[in-house]
C-alpha cells in the first residue's frame, strides 16, 4: 500500500503513475516537491483498480460491522498511534476506570504476539486478540474484515463501548474503515512536533488526539505549541486532550468524552 492512497472521494491513487506522466494534483496530503521516480511502473491503472476494489469491499463490511454494533447499542472507537505512544496504556487506565461502570470491549490488534492483550486481561472487559500475522498476511494495519472475524468471538450484547486498538502505525491504519463510530489518536511528545505535517493522513482522519507523556515535558526539547500549531494546520476541527497515563493528568477529560460519546445514539452508516 505504501505508495497508495485513499483520497476522501473513496478513490484510490497510485502516485508513481502519476509522477511517471507528468501529472500534476493538488490533493492536501501532497507536497509541492514529490520526491522519487517510479517511473519504471508500468501498471498504475491495474493496481489503482485493484486498491479501489479491496477500498470497496472494505467499506462494505466496514458499515455492516457498524449496523452489528448499532443493532447492540455498542459505541465502537478505533484508536490509532504510532508504535510506543501509549495506546495500550491509555486503556489500561481507562478500562480500570470504567470497570463496574460501563461494559467495555476491546479489540486487541497486533502482527504478532498477545503481549498488550494480555496486560488488559483481568480488568472487566471483554478481549478479542487479532494478530495480523495468522491468516491476515501480517498486515499493518485492521481493516473491517479482520475486524468482523473478531466480532464474531465477541458477545456485543453484553457490551455498550468497544475499543478497536489498532496496529501501531501512523499511515495504513487511517485509510481502512473497521467499522469503528469514532476515531481516535495517541500522540505521544517523544515523537516530535512534525509529526502532523509528516503523517496528515492520520492527523486528518481523527476526531479527538490525545497529546500522551505529557509528563515528560520538562525534561524534553519539545515545543507544545508547535505541535498543536502543526496540527490545526492539518486538522483544525479535532479535540486534543493533553494527558499522562503515568501520572493520569487529563485522563478525566478523556473519561469525560468517552461518556458524552456513550450518551449519544450509534449511527449506523457514517459515510
């Protein structure tokens, strides 16, 4: 995928085809420099069709995982991050928070091992470990799919909030659909200001960031306001909660919108 991407018409677009033709698009996530010749790429038309009709079943078992959730009155997150941002921490914290209170799910992906699955284990929820690597080609990514084969080991009857923790990676996982009503991010200030301009997919794609590790701040060279400057330059609409799942500063924000989340009605079709 790593030279495909998802425009938000739903198309697919190969940008070494278009690169090799001379064309020139203004799409947001494009830079006015594109480096890189691939030339020597014969098959764009083919491999766009082919991206379109994988996009399009995709989306296809994207809304009928979001009707199942729906039909059981579930609110489904899907949470993104890089590698190390704290997503598996951040629901730690969250479902110990949240255990007697609301029944929680949680969708464990990995490409291998049931290492972060197993340290959810024991706090309320319900666990479904989907590790990309069996039958799933080793995936970067979930997509709804992988996502409907974990639901089936899942009783939604039982829940009202399922977190779908995707494979940590800050490209793939934003153009796949899972089915999810919400989406959200970790970003964690380790990573660096840049990483919104660097990665607009994924920083454009969500709806809440959660600016993580907060509490490393005064030992960093890091610059808070550039990192939230670059982000409302990509994605000005979004909620960013600045939080420490060490300490747990700003999780009652967190916890907060989670609850206004439960409050309102699952809509089962999004697009």
């Amino acid at each position: 995928m790593g030279r495909f991407h998802r425009h938000e018409d739903g198309t697919a677009h190969d940008h070494g085809h278009d690169h090799a033709h001379g064309h020139e698009h203004d799409h947001a996530h494009r830079h006015d420099h594109d480096l890189g010749d691939h030339s020597g790429y014969d098959t764009g038309p083919q491999r766009v069709s082919v991206l379109e009709h994988i996009f399009g079943e995709n989306d296809d078992a994207a809304d009928a995982n979001r009707a199942a959730l729906c039909a059981a009155g579930v609110v489904c997150l899907n949470v993104m991050s890089s590698p190390g941002a704290g997503k598996t921490a951040l629901l730690e914290r969250t479902l110990s928070h949240l255990q007697g209170s609301v029944r929680a799910g949680v969708i464990q992906g990995d490409i291998e091992t049931s290492l972060d699955a197993d340290r959810l284990a024991g706090l309320g929820a319900q666990i479904s470990l989907l590790n990309t690597a069996n039958g799933f080609g080793g995936e970067c990514h979930l997509d709804a799919p992988m996502v409907a084969n974990a639901l089936g080991r899942i009783d939604l009857d039982a829940l009202e909030l399922l977190f779908v923790e995707n494979v940590g990676n800050l490209v793939c996982p934003a153009e796949f659909d899972v089915g999810a009503h919400h989406r959200v991010m970790v970003c964690s200030i380790t990573e660096g200001e840049d990483k919104p301009l660097k990665y607009p997919v994924m920083f454009r794609a969500v709806e809440l960031v959660l600016v993580n590790k907060i509490d490393l701040l005064p030992h960093l060279d890091f610059d808070l306001a550039l990192l939230e400057a670059n982000l409302r330059t990509i994605n000005p609409h979004a909620t960013v909660l600045k939080v420490s799942t060490r300490t747990e500063h700003g999780l009652d924000d967190w916890y907060a919108w989670l609850r206004a989340r439960l409050a309102e009605e699952p809509v089962a079709a999004l697009r």
